[in-house]
C-alpha cells in the first residue's frame, strides 16, 4: 500500500511527517536538526530514501544533510559554496553595487534522473550543482551574468528559490529569484534569458519592458506539460503557456493576487492552488480567514477551500516552498504556516484537517509518496 | 594537549560531548588550534570562520583565561594556560538573539 512523507522544514528544526495512503493518522518525528533553521528539506525521486536537508544558522552559518534512509539518520555533507571566478557585484537597496556574498541555501532540487546529482538555490542569488551526492557544489555562473548587476535584494534576501527541472527537455531548467525575476536555460545552463514578458510590476519597476527586477514569489509547473508554467508574483497571479516566453495574468476573483506559494494538481494539469494574503504589508489572509483558493481551469476562475481551515481570527503566513502535492489518487494537499500548523487535504483540497498544530514557524513542505 | 570547549549547536554537528582535546604542532594560536579542529571534525569548517578568508564569523566569539580574544590576531599566540593545557579556549555563540 502507498505511503506518504511529508518532510516540513522550520525556523527551529525539521520534522518528518509519515501516514498511510489513507493520510489520516500521522507519525510524527523530529525536530532533526533542533535549534536550526532548516530552509528545505526534499528527497531525490530517484532515490526517495536519499534527502537533503538544508541547516542554517545566524550564528554558525550553513550546514548540508543529507539522509540515505527517509530521515531517520542524517550524515553532514559539503557547505562550501563558493562562486565561481570574478564575485562581481549586484544592487543593493541604497543604490551602490555590493559583491555577492553566500549566506544559505534556500531549496535543493534533487536531479529526476540521477541520485547523485541536486542543485541548489542560494542567497545571494546562485544556482550550485553536486554531482557527488551534496559532498561538492560547483556554481552555475551564466545565470548570474545575465544582468546580475541589476539584481537587487527583497524583503526577505537575493534568493534563488524555485528551481523547475523539465522531464521532458534535459537542457530545460527555469529559475526565480525574489526582487529578480524568472530564467529559463535551454542548454542545461551554459546561458540564461530572463522570462518576464508580459509580467507588470508598475510601483517597482516603471519600464514596462524591464527584463529583471520582478519580485517573482514561485513558480510551478505539472511534469507532463513542462511548457505551462504558473506563477504567484508580488502581486498577480500568472500563466505562461510557451515555456515563459510570455505571461498573462489569471488572478480572476481572487479576494488578493498577492501572495507565496502556488502548486498544480498532481493529475489535473489544469487544476492549481494558491493561498491569497492580504497585500505585501500585511502578509496574512484577507478578513483572517484562511482559505486555499483551487482554479479547475488554469486561472481566472476561483473557489475558496475552508472546510477545516480556521474562518476566523487567522493570521498566519504561509511562505513560498511551503505547499506540495503528493501523487496518490485522490492528490494531496499540503502547506504548512508561519505559525506552525501543518494542514493536509486527502481529497484535492475539498476538506482540510491539521497533521500538526504547533511546530515552530514553517519555511518549507515537500510531500514523498511511496510505494 | 590543547582543551576546547564548544558551544553546543557545534558539539551536536560534531557528534562529540564535552570538551575536545587537540594536539596542535607549532605555535598555538587561534589559527592553529582552529585548523587542527577543523582538521579533526571537517564538519565544522564553515562554522566558525569563513572558508576563504578564515575570518571568524559576525556572531562567533573566543574566550580564554577570562579575556575576550575575538578580535585578537588569529597569528597571537594563546594565553599559557591554554597553551599548557590547565584552560580551555572556548569557542562561544554570541548573545544576539532577539
């Protein structure tokens, strides 16, 4: 009978969430890591027992996990991040130009072709590839020539955290970086173009035509049609069906187009989720209500998701790698909130219950189902 | 035989309780002690100082003997007691929590 893993990266440690494929009653372990931030934690599809885990710290910097036996034990890999030649140097908030400095690793995405390999997204904004299994990390340095020097932090750091690998186009991989934007390479990331057109970000960036500088929050996509690509901005909602060439906007009647994370069914390529959040100053959910909202139709069109999900008096965030979808039939949903609440849905989204009440902050959910 | 106490994040990485003791060769400095424990737990390169430029981390301080020596010359030697092994160097999170 499947299974499914459900792994949760906090601001205090990781957990690792197991159930049946019924997903109604959970075991939960952890915290691994106890006291660290863990940004992400995923496992390779090739090798699902094999994960990384991502273990930083303020005060003692970057650390890799990773575990070859689902989480139950973990051995410490390779934490140099090096960039590649000349640092050089992006924007910075007041203007001036600042040498790009390593300060962690947001997301791993394991390789869907080979256990050894797995990429990682760091701030400030990189893409590193291992090809030993974590233990080596050698940068992708195209991507930060193309038009690096304009890049400039957000909020919440340069971070490189959406990395898209194409089933069906080995060469293909696509980007995001927060305050940046979107890039896709076609030759497995010897060059990189910026995917913005069509994307409006009016207050930030008055040039319509700007290439970088959109604050892309996540983008998605459903393995069987690596060319649709959605994606939750700033603000607005977005589709591209031409691998982002161009984008259009499919926020419809949500109550907010701002907000973090965005996922696409694992069976329905035209089903996809998002979770609205009031606007970029208040980053919780509109009249506290917290409500995933599913489009059947690719955008545009909108229902709210409450049945188990508080109505009242909600203000929780939830951040950009922390919603995943697992592949069984029915799909689960699951996202994870900044205030420590893990909820799950066993039937697309339709009903919601809690795995977890009261873990620390939630950075990140991703979601193995197994045999 | 050189005693140095580590905070405790650093221990769990390292996988070992209490304090860690090193044979260092030459001059006992920061550098050398830093290097000899770097050397023996390879997990805690990065930790504590930069990989590349070996400067101690923002939030990373050394005491020994009641002195502050964060911001000493790594290349000073370390104070006798240490040296001789009746003091410990402590390596020490510093407090900037929030």
């Amino acid at each position: 009978m499947s299974s499914v893993r459900v792994l949760v990266g906090t601001k205090k440690g990781g957990f690792v969430l197991t159930s049946d494929g019924k997903r109604q009653k959970w075991e939960v372990t952890g915290p691994h890591f106890a006291g660290w931030e863990i940004y992400h934690m995923k496992g390779s599809p090739v090798d699902p027992n094999r994960i990384y885990a991502s273990q930083t710290s303020g005060w003692f910097g970057q650390v890799v996990q990773r575990s070859l036996n689902g989480g139950k034990t973990w051995e410490t890999m390779g934490n140099k991040f090096l960039y590649e030649g000349e640092v050089g140097n992006h924007l910075f908030y007041d203007g001036t130009q600042r040498p790009w400095e390593f300060k962690r690793v947001w997301h791993f995405e394991p390789s869907i072709t080979d256990p050894d390999t797995v990429y990682a997204g760091i701030e400030d904004a990189s893409l590193f590839k291992s090809t030993d299994g974590g233990q080596n990390w050698t940068e992708m340095p195209a991507l930060r020539s193309t038009k690096g020097e304009l890049w400039q932090p957000g909020a919440g750091g340069m971070c490189l955290h959406t990395i898209l690998l194409d089933r069906k186009n080995p060469e293909r991989m696509y980007t995001a970086i927060s305050a940046a934007g979107a890039f896709r390479t076609d030759n497995g990331g010897e060059s990189w173009k910026p995917i913005t057109k069509g994307l409006k970000s009016p207050y930030e960036l008055p040039d319509p035509n700007a290439e970088v500088g959109h604050c892309v929050h996540r983008i998605a996509m459903h393995p069987s049609r690596p060319d649709v690509l959605f994606m939750q901005k700033h603000w607005d909602v977005m589709r591209s069906d031409d691998a982002g060439d161009s984008w259009h906007e499919v926020s419809g009647n949500l109550p907010s187009d701002f907000g973090f994370p965005i996922d696409v069914h694992a069976h329905e390529p035209e089903t996809i989720y998002v979770v609205p959040i009031k606007s970029d100053s208040e980053h919780y959910p509109p009249e506290g209500k917290l409500r995933v909202y599913r489009s059947k139709t690719g955008g545009n069109e909108w229902e709210p998701l409450t049945k188990g999900l508080p109505q009242s008096d909600c203000y929780v965030n939830i951040l950009r790698d922390a919603m995943a979808v697992d592949q069984l039939d029915k799909c689960g949903v699951y996202f994870g909130t900044t205030g420590g609440q893990v909820y799950a849905s066993n039937d697309s989204g339709d009903t919601w219950s809690p795995i977890v009440r009261d873990l620390p902050g939630v950075l990140s959910v991703e979601v193995q189902t197994l045999a | 035989m050189i005693r140095v106490v580590l905070p405790v994040h650093l221990r769990t990485l390292a996988k070992v309780n209490g304090e860690v003791r090193l044979d260092v060769s030459g001059p006992v400095t920061q550098r050398s002690v830093l290097d000899a424990l770097e050397s023996r737990y390879p997990m805690l390169e990065g930790t504590i100082r930069d990989h590349q430029t070996k400067k101690r981390r923002a939030f990373i301080r050394f005491f020994a003997c009641q002195e502050d020596l964060s911001n000493a010359s790594p290349d000073d030697r370390l104070p006798e007691p240490v040296v001789n092994g009746t003091e410990p160097f402590l390596i020490v999170g510093a407090m900037a929590g929030g």
